[in-house]
C-alpha cells in the first residue's frame, strides 16, 4: 500500500468515528478543508460517494460502513504499533460524549466534573440523549463513546461492565390510605397504579409478574418520563413501581412512602457500554474507571439508605399460595376444557 493511500484511510477512519469532517479535522490536527480535499480523494479513488449529507450532518453510505468495519481492527493495531497511545489527565485537553439518561446524568455529572477540576482541567464532557434501544447504534455511529444503558442484546463489537440492577420499589404519598406498615399483595392489585412508559406501552414489569400468579392490576395513568411521578403521587391515591434510585430524593426526604415490591420484578442490569474499537484508549479507560467507581459508590450508599425506610411489601408465602391456587385453576380450566371437547366433537358428528 502506497503511503498517500494509507494516509487517505487514516483520515476516513477519523471521518467514520466522529461523525464529522470538522471533528475529524480536530482530531487530526488538519484543517477542515484539508479533510475536505482528502475526502475528494477518497471518492476518486475508491468510486463511492461515502458520506451523504444528513441535515446539519452526514452520514455513512452502505461502501462507507461495510470499509470501516473491514479496516478498523488493522487500522487501531498499526497505530498502536507505531504510535503507542499515552494519556495523561493533568495536560490531556479531550472532549468525551456519555449517552445517558436524566437520572445518571444526575449522579456521575457532579463527582465527575470535581475529579475533572482535580486531575484533568482540559478534558469535557458531554451528555447526549439515550434511547436505550439504539445505545448500540449510537456508539457504533461514534455519536459517544460510552453509554450507561440498560443493554442485554449480544454484539461481537459492543463492550459492558456492569454497573448496578436497579430495585424495583411501590411508592405513594406518606398520607395515602395504603401507607402503613407494610403492603400486601391484594392490597398491591387492587390500587390504582401510575405506570410510567417511555413507549407508551402500558404494559410494565409488574404485570409481567402478575400475570404469572393469575392475577392482573388497573393502570389508570401513565406518564412518559419520571419527572411528573412524584407531584402526581403527592396530589392522589395512585402508586407507582419504580427504581428506587429514579426517586430516591423524595424517597430519602420522605416526600413520598417507599414498599417493597409485593411481587417479584426481575432487575433489568444496567452497563456501561463502549466501542470495541476504544478497548486499549487510555483516555476512554480513565473515564470508565471513574464513572464504574462513582456509580458503585452511589449504589451502595443508596442501599443503605433505603434499607432504613424501605417498609415491608414482599411475603414470601403469600407468594406461594398465590402461585399455587393460580396453577390450581389452570389445571381446572385445562380439565374442564378436555372434559367438554370430546362432548363437542360427538355431537359434531350426529
């Protein structure tokens, strides 16, 4: 491979991490119209537009992607060869995007920013939304470079780190007629429940639960984020299931009555995720290391914490007798149905 072609895909990889020509330009220490000019260079040469313009953006073609993927692997290794990467937080001067929603953005923004003011006083930090289901696709795109996501789906080119399994909680206004010593499970499927759904979907995880004991619940409202529950619940007699850690300002002021769930809720762990592409980044892995640190170190304050407040929900044998008389009555119905259809056939044939 000739030097200058070399040279061309360096400045396309830069391109295709950062999503731009005037990010790639700062990365490489070029001006943009250098860029500009090697990415004419690039469609002469390999007779593919590669990037189409996409609002204020751009975005890859199909060529672009399918190149990027096949030379990413060599491309990092050879520069790591070469050029070994050396990080230091006191002189390093980096911006980092962190795809996260409103509650982590709450906890990992203010110890992050006094370890930055600490340690590395040119590095940003930037939040950018995080539909949870396009995580993936956001640092594929090189949007961010980390996410902290709920994420379970397989992918050869994502990496996790676990960071917590949110606790599912029923909450309520300190004067709600169910705020007593503990809730029970009837008492839990006869409220009226606040659901709060980022699809609109009205189905959540405790229905998942309920359904498995034969018995269902009223969601009488939902909203689509969690920034209206607590006025919601402070002005009338709905509960919510929600994570602790979501509500645990008006939880830990004791603005709002905290239960354990009455009902099993499997947690959905939540990861910090990044791009195979970063693994051996040592900036990107001094920034991991102190989000995962600030993340376990609020979790587990906020366990001690709930563990003071939280009152009784969960029975283990109401529990059981609940799932022992639903499959009571699904062998019944099961009975009763072959009971029957043998009857319905012969008459069929009268």
């Amino acid at each position: 491979m000739r030097p200058q072609e070399l040279n061309l895909l360096m400045i396309f990889d830069a391109i295709m991490t950062e999503g731009a020509i005037t990010r790639a330009a700062d990365r490489l220490a070029m001006t943009q119209p250098a860029v500009s000019n090697a990415l004419s260079r690039m469609r002469a040469a390999w007779g593919d537009e590669l990037f189409v313009k996409d609002g204020r953006g751009i975005q890859p073609t199909a060529f672009a992607k399918n190149m990027w993927s096949q030379i990413q692997t060599p491309l990092s290794a050879l520069e790591d060869a070469v050029n070994p990467h050396q990080f230091d937080p006191a002189t390093a001067s980096r911006t980092f995007r962190i795809a996260a929603t409103d509650t982590f953005v709450n906890i990992i923004w203010g110890p992050l920013r006094q370890v930055i003011e600490r340690e590395a006083p040119g590095i940003n930090v930037y939040a950018v939304p995080n539909p949870t289901i396009e995580s993936a696709d956001i640092l594929k795109a090189a949007e961010a470079e980390l996410a902290v996501s709920k994420y379970t789906q397989a992918d050869s080119v994502i990496r996790s780190e676990h960071l917590l399994d949110p606790r599912y909680v029923v909450v309520m206004r300190p004067d709600h007629p169910l705020a007593k010593e503990q809730i029970t499970l009837d008492q839990f499927v006869e409220a009226d429940h606040l659901l709060v759904s980022l699809t609109g979907d009205v189905t959540g995880p405790s229905d998942i639960a309920l359904q498995s004991l034969g018995k269902k619940r009223r969601v009488a409202m939902s909203v689509n984020n969690f920034f209206n529950v607590p006025s919601l619940l402070k002005q009338t007699n709905l509960i919510c299931v929600a994570p602790s850690m979501v509500l645990e300002r008006e939880i830990f002021s004791k603005q709002l009555a905290v239960f354990e769930s009455p009902v099993e809720i499997p947690p959905t762990p939540v990861s910090l995720l990044w791009h195979k592409r970063q693994d051996h980044d040592p900036g990107l892995q001094w920034l991991r290391q102190h989000v995962v640190r600030i993340i376990h170190e609020r979790v587990a304050q906020h366990e001690t914490l709930l563990s003071e407040c939280c009152r009784k929900g969960y029975c283990e044998d109401a529990l059981r007798q609940a799932r022992a008389q639903h499959h009571h009555e699904c062998i019944t119905q099961a009975s009763e149905r072959l009971a029957i259809e043998p009857k319905a056939i012969m008459s069929s044939h009268l």
